[in-house]
C-alpha cells in the first residue's frame, strides 16, 4: 500500500481528507506561491497545487501525494489571504453584498510512475451586506487574515454567508467528492 502525503500544512485540509477514514501522513511543501502569474484563476490554482504537489515528492518513494490551492474570485479578480488587518478589511468591503467564487486547485501525483492530476473546482458564494462595524469586529478576531477572501465559512465568517451553490468544501480548501473521485483513479478507494 501506498502511503498518502497531504502537502499541506492547513488544518482545514487535514480535517478534509480525514473524513474519508484514509491513513494519511502530513508533509507540507515549501513551494513559493506566486498569484501574480499571467493565468486564468483555474489554472492558476492548479499550477499552485501542482507545484506544491512537485515539490513533496522528492521528499517521498512509493507514495500518492495531495496538494491544493484555493483562491476567491470576485469580479475577475483574484484574492488571495489578505496578511494584514488593513487589506482584510478592504477585501471584506469588496465581497459585502456580493456573489463571488472560492476556486480550489488540486493535485494528485504517484511518486513511483509519475501519473499526476490536477482539478479546479469552483463554488459560488452569496454574501449578505455587512456593515463596517460587522468588518472591524470581524478582522479583530484574526481569524480573516490567512484565509483567501478574508474570510473562514467554517468559522465566524460563516455568518457572512447567505447561500452556496457547490461544494461546501471546496470554500473549506479542499473538494472532498471530486477528490475522491480522482484518487479512484490511482487506486485509492474509501
């Protein structure tokens, strides 16, 4: 049996693959994430999750290795984590009242043959007016500064959101059904 390398170092993505009861070792990549590269925000995500996917599996022999990458899309144009309370509170501004899009990237590849996959799966996102009030309360927290969009469904960023359409986990960072489909295809079954 294969080992399974998760190349990450998200809690979230843990909790993810760790609903499909597979036993899975957790090494994150080093790889240098660059959102500025002249790419649609699909293949964006999946270059960075297969360049993350790259980089473990030097680290790892007879191995399937799991990476992703996960972007907000509003109005064509990319956020990625917003790292300080000022630009958290400006991507907030921008989604509030808002219809945009989490974007997740993945990349599966085998260590031993080579075989690699790379999927983008898009969710869309419907989110209720905030108020600045509701933003600075929000940004204080700490929470919206390392999430994409500024903001965490999974936690108090959750009562931002009025619907989805799509995968709930793939807004989390990681599309549990369509991962699952494609590690059929490298012989891993749940």
């Amino acid at each position: 049996m294969k080992t399974i390398v998760l190349a990450s170092s998200s809690p979230r993505r843990k909790e993810i693959l760790e609903k499909t009861g597979l036993s899975f070792i957790v090494d994150p990549s080093n790889f240098e994430e660059n959102l500025d590269q002249d790419l649609e925000p699909k293949e964006l995500v999946k270059e960075l999750s297969l360049g993350k996917a790259k980089d473990v599996t030097k680290r790892h022999k007879n191995a399937i290795v799991i990476a992703a990458d996960s972007v907000v899309l509003l109005n064509g144009k990319v956020l990625g984590k917003p790292h300080t309370k000022e630009k958290a509170e400006s991507m907030l501004s921008e989604l509030s009242g808002s219809i945009h899009s989490a974007i997740t990237g993945f990349t599966i590849i085998d260590t031993d043959t080579g075989k690699t996959v790379s999927e983008a799966v898009e969710t869309k996102i419907y989110f209720k007016k905030l108020t600045k009030e509701e933003i600075e309360n929000y940004v204080e927290t700490g929470e919206p500064l390392d999430k994409a969009g500024a903001y965490a469904i999974q936690g108090k960023g959750g009562m931002f959101v009025e619907k989805i359409e799509g995968d709930y986990y793939n807004i989390v960072g990681l599309p549990l059904a369509n991962l699952v489909e494609k590690l059929k295809e490298f012989g891993v079954t749940v």
